[in-house]
C-alpha cells in the first residue's frame, strides 16, 4: 500500500509541473513548437489515430478481442472509452469537486494488452479508493502502444483539454 501511495504522488507532481506556467525554454513552450507525425502499425488504424499534440492516440470507444489461452478468461479485451481513453466506463471532461483526478501516460507497459481493470493505473486507483479514507481517486489510463518520451507531454497537454 505505501509503494501505492507514493506512486500516486509521484504522477500529481509530474502532472502538476508539466502543467504549469509557460515560461521562456520551458518543456512545455518547446513542446508547442513540435509537430509528430503518428507512429503506429498500418494494420492498426483501428483502434490508433493521428494526434498532432500527442502524435498519435487511441481512437474512442474502440474494442479488440483475442484469444489468449494463458489468461484465466482464456481472452483480452482491449476497449476504450468516449475520450479513447484505456477504461470501461466514459469519462466526464468534467471532474466531481471531491475527485483527485490522476492522467497517467506511458508506452506500451501503461497502455497494456490486458484487461483495462488490469492496466496498474486502474489497480492503483482501486488500491487507493479501498485503502485510504479519502474515496475519489480517479486515474484516468492515457497509456498508448508505439509511445515514447517525445509523447508524453503531448499526451498530458491533449488530455488536460481533450477536444473528442
């Protein structure tokens, strides 16, 4: 549970200060001033879509399934949301007042070819909601295959402001 604990902080804090002010050399200023071309498989234009902040992200409400005999369920299902988001449910842009709301970005690790309430941004959340008093914690899995560094700024700065 601490490890938990401290994951969580560890993701407010970057969100918070690659969400900042925009100043003179700042990442973020940079980041503005770059263009991605998308990075994804061409038999994937199904579930992947061109993103100029982010590159490129899940497309909404997408769904795949394949067998996976090892896994308990014998299948993975991988789906997205209203936003293209990797969770069951929509998200509203709108967060309740009480929400400690959490984006979390990454590469294929985050993004997962698991179950969404497999992905570790979901088991943290459920961890946390379970564990500490305070009930609103709501990570939001943004994790997307094909990612690396150059997008996740790009990620958190579409995301914070997401035009679906």
């Amino acid at each position: 549970m601490r490890v938990s604990a401290i994951a969580a902080l560890f993701c407010l804090l970057l969100t918070s200060c690659f969400l900042g002010k925009k100043e003179e050399g700042s990442i973020e200023l940079i980041a503005d001033t770059v263009k991605f071309k998308p990075h994804f498989g061409e038999t994937e234009n199904n579930y992947y879509v061109a993103n100029e902040v982010a590159g490129h992200i899940h497309q909404a409400n997408a769904k795949r399934e394949f067998k996976w005999p090892e896994h308990p369920k014998g299948m993975i299902i991988q789906q997205t949301n209203n936003l293209g988001l990797k969770e069951d449910s929509n998200t509203q842009e709108a967060k309740a007042e009480s929400t400690i709301r959490v984006l979390v970005t990454g590469d294929s690790h985050t993004d997962g070819v698991i179950h969404n309430s497999e992905s570790f941004p979901n088991v943290l959340e459920d961890s946390l909601n379970r564990n500490l008093y305070h009930k609103g914690f709501e990570f939001l899995n943004a994790g997307n295959g094909y990612y690396g560094p150059q997008n996740y700024l790009g990620s958190l700065k579409y995301y914070s402001h997401p035009k679906a």
